[in-house]
C-alpha cells in the first residue's frame, strides 16, 4: 500500500468518503496514540490529526471553467505505455544537521522484501500515519524532490542532464488515479494544483485535504509492510521511498512519480573477497553522503531559502522488475468480494510497477501471500481501456487549455461532487520556486525522453 493506494473495500481510511486514493504507509512515519485524562475523566489524545483544509482555499470561484465528461470513443487506438525509464528516486530523511530541514536520500532504496515464510501474526494498526509525505514537508513546492532527485541521479550516474522542456505533463500517480474514478463516474471530490512551465510543461501538483489519517485497530497494512519488509543498505531510518519514471502514453511525454512498498532483494554481488558487510556497507555508505543545494543542482541563482529541502547521496537504484506494491486482505473479504482489479490495476498500471503481493489473513494471522505480476494482467488492462482513453484525452485538453488561454496564471482543477472545474488561484506563487524556471532551458546535450 502506497502514497495513493486505496484497497476498497477493506482497507479504507477513517472518513475516506472524500480522501479515495490518499492513504499511505511509509516506513516509520507514525505516530503511536499518546492519551492524558482530563479533569472530568476523559481520555484526550496528545498527537491529534490537524483538521482538513477547505477544498476552494486561495481559489477566485468566480473564474472558473467547467470541465464536462467525456464520452467514449470507440475509434480512439487503446492506451499503451511504451519507452519507460527509470530517472530518479528518494527517500525522506531526517537531517543530522538540521532536524528541522526536510532532507532527501537520493537515489534512496525500496525496503527488501523479506519473503518470510507463512503463517506469522502481527498486530493491527494503531495510531498516526502519514498520508502525504510530499505535501507534507514540502507544501510549498511538493513536486520540488522530484526534480531534484531527478537532477541528482543524472549527476551521480554521470548522464547528461535531463531535458524538461520535452515533457508534456509532470504528476504524481496519485493524480492519474483520481482522474480515472473521475471519468468512471465514481470519483470524491479532490483538488490538483496546475501551472505551465517552458513551453508546454503542465505541472501537476498533488493537494491533499488532510496529511495524517488515525488508525485505531481495525487494519493491517501498515503493520504488514513493517513485519514483511527490512530497511535497505544505506536507508536505515529513511521513510517513504519514491520512484521517478518518464514514458510515452500514445504521443503524451509523462514523468510520473509514486512510492513503492517494497522491492525483491537483488542477488549479492562480491567483487572481492573481504567485501563488506552489510552493516559496513551502510556505514561507509552513510560517510559518503554529500549535501546538495538547489542551485548546484541544475541552473543558477541563489537557494531559495522558502524552499529549505537538503539532498544527500546514498542507497542504490534498483531494478523496475525488481518493484513491489503491497496489499492485504482479510481471507473472508477475499472469498466473498474478490479482487478489486477495477481499483487496483490503474495503479500498477500508472506506473508499471511490476510485482503485486497481496497477504491473505484472518485477523491478523497471514496464512499466505498471493502473488501477481503486471506482464500477466492483460485482461485487466483490457477492462481498463474505455477509462484510460478518458484519461489520456482529459490530459491532454487540460494541458492545451491551460497553454492556449491560461498559460501565466496559477491554476487548480477541482472537482466537487461530481463537477470538475478549473479555478483561477489568488496568489502569485508558483508550485515551484523561481529558480527552478532554469529546469525548462533545453540543455544543449541532454536526454531523449
């Protein structure tokens, strides 16, 4: 389970009638239930979940395009992923130097899947998770630490820098998946924030109404990642590992971002006889970590200092076939409902995540774990088809909207009960700092995309 994994019906968050999609389980980002009694015997909760933001915050109402459904077309070819390339990752960190400055791990590791043998127990969730980590360290400039861990990952791979000025549009999977209950007719509300950079470039940035989701006992995921999963090299004590993939959806140039869960643990490469230890391997990894500014990154200009986001070097990339979403489902839902692929398949298929596990269990105790590959669920990608479609012909009359009409203007796409609109924002400020405009100078050598 992911940063935009919603597994209806049985693992929904608390009030997720509005929040589909918006669930997220990062390693070590919560926040156990800590309880004082008042003076008149009631337990108070020391760690309360902020409440939700307004959904219309910073939006002009009165500038708005609404934005009608779209109607199948039998004629338009079916939506295929073609030329995916892995281009960046990270994992969140806490800074040493800094505890108060967001850092990023870059490239950062999935966690290890374990591959335990079965049946084990564990316990229930409780407490304070996390259901935005970006949004949340970041609401100033959430798609920030995908360009720079981006940027970071070409320099550390020794490649040229990646040309921006070739993408057409820039998201969080999360957004895709909340555009394809949209055009199913089955959407909640939610809220995108939108701007064109460069030439053609449609940003989209995630909004989330609230960023911390309480768990009081009645599902398991969190905790089955936990007890499934082991930090990798070099990420010990890191949350939330995020992936950054660029591909071609029928003539659409894509950079998608998602967390992934896990990944299979890569063979054991010794170059040496007294290769290091796992243990050592972190620690050198740890000493070899390097700090990195905006600025030093890509373009020029000084670091902006309302953006405060440290970047250090550590982990490893890992392979796209080596990923893994996790799930879990209790062995009586599973036999009465089934697997939700409707829901489900959107999401792997987003952002080609290649393995999908799903423990089976029966409160708490997993007597298995079912495992399905993406190579083998054409038939889900069929169903799909009549909804990607939509999708991808809602991307791109959004980005030749915004590009024609309303090109300078700070924007969000929202829908409420079933309309969506495109708002006018009040504020002048973009979705990213200034200096990052430098990003979309198309480089003089730089990367096919």
């Amino acid at each position: 389970m992911s940063d935009d994994s919603y597994q209806s019906p049985w693992r929904k968050p608390p009030s997720a009638s509005s929040n589909r999609g918006t669930t997220y389980r990062p390693r070590g980002a919560t926040i156990r239930p800590q309880y004082q009694t008042t003076s008149a015997g009631q337990r108070q909760d020391l760690n309360p979940t902020p409440p939700e933001r307004d959904l219309f915050d910073g939006l002009l109402t009165d500038r708005k395009v609404l934005i009608r459904p779209l109607d199948d077309d039998a004629d338009q070819e079916n939506v295929r992923i073609s030329d995916c390339k892995y281009i960046g990752s990270y994992n969140w960190m806490e800074s040493k130097e800094n505890k108060e400055t967001p850092t990023i791990l870059v490239p950062g590791s999935p966690a290890y899947w374990l591959n335990r043998s079965t049946p084990y127990t564990i316990p229930p969730d409780r407490g304070n998770h996390l259901g935005d980590q970006n949004g949340f360290k970041m609401s100033k400039a959430v798609l920030l630490p995908l360009f720079l861990a981006v940027n970071k990952c070409q320099s550390i791979s020794k490649q040229p820098v990646f040309n921006w000025s070739t993408i057409d549009i820039i998201t969080d999977r999360n957004n895709l998946r909340k555009l394809t209950r949209w055009v199913e007719g089955e959407s909640s509300d939610f809220r995108i924030d939108l701007q064109l950079f460069g030439d053609k470039t449609l940003l989209m940035s995630r909004w989330s109404e609230k960023y911390w989701y309480s768990y009081t006992g009645r599902t398991f995921g969190f905790s089955f990642e936990k007890a499934s999963t082991d930090f990798a090299p070099g990420c010990k004590n890191t949350t939330g590992h995020h992936r950054i993939i660029s591909y071609d959806l029928n003539g659409l140039k894509m950079v998608v971002r998602f967390e992934v869960d896990a990944c299979v643990r890569p063979p054991i490469q010794l170059t040496r006889t007294n290769a290091p230890t796992s243990d050592e391997a972190l620690t050198q990894s740890l000493s070899s970590i390097t700090l990195t500014t905006l600025s030093s990154l890509q373009g020029s200009g000084e670091y902006p200092i309302d953006y405060p986001l440290l970047v250090r070097e550590g982990g490893s990339e890992v392979a796209t076939a080596s990923i893994i979403e996790l799930a879990t489902r209790a062995e009586r839902t599973l036999e009465t409902w089934g697997y939700n692929w409707k829901e489900t398949f959107p999401q792997l298929f987003f952002s080609q995540t290649a393995h999908y596990y799903i423990g089976v269990h029966n409160r708490g105790e997993f007597s298995r774990v079912e495992k399905r590959k993406l190579k083998d669920l054409a038939e889900h990608e069929l169903d799909s088809q009549a909804a990607f479609k939509k999708v991808r012909t809602l991307l791109e009359q959004m980005r030749n909207l915004v590009a024609e009409d309303w090109k300078d203007k700070r924007l969000s796409l929202v829908v409420k009960n079933g309309v969506m609109g495109l708002y006018e924002r009040s504020t002048t400020e973009g979705i990213l700092p200034d200096v990052a405009l430098s990003f979309f100078d198309a480089p003089s050598e730089a990367t096919s995309t």
